[in-house]
C-alpha cells in the first residue's frame, strides 16, 4: 500500500497467495487417493472410494475454510495505515 496499491490489491493477493498451496493439496490428495483405491476400499464402510459426491463436499468445504482463513487476515492488512505501519518497523 505504501507503493500505491489499493485495499483490494491487497486482500487478492494475499488470498491468491493462499489457495494456492490448498488447490495443490486438493489435487494431491485426489491423485492419491485414486492410486490408493484398492486400499482405501477395505477402509470404507457404506462408501465407495469413487463417491464423487464425498469428494466435491470436501474440496469445496476446505476451499471455503481456505478462504475464510486468507480473507480475514487479508482485509485486517489492508485497513493499515501504511505510513504506521513503516515507522514501527
């Protein structure tokens, strides 16, 4: 801010910054879990380790926590005067 970049720079930045390493584990994790589908299918009762519908819910659920993790601190950080926050460092 203190270069000339507004609040919303900001706070899509730091958001930007932070799905990155989620959606990463999102597919990490469904690439494993599909390779480790025969193991993962005695581990289960009454779903089957292809439920599409199980997977969506938890992508979405941990992109939706992920967001609210980055948004709070994101919109905290652009409300800083940018002039205190240079003279306290």
């Amino acid at each position: 801010m203190a270069l000339g970049a507004d609040g919303l720079a900001i706070i899509r930045l730091i958001v930007l910054q932070g799905l990155k390493p989620a959606l990463a584990g999102i597919v990490v994790g469904l690439l494993a879990g599909s390779v480790a589908n025969g193991w993962i299918r005695t581990q289960l009762y009454e779903v089957s380790p292809g439920d599409t519908a199980v997977a969506a819910t938890v992508a979405v659920l941990l992109i939706a926590i992920t967001l609210l993790a980055c948004i709070i601190p994101a919109w905290r950080a652009s409300r800083i005067d940018p002039s205190s926050a240079l003279r306290s460092e």
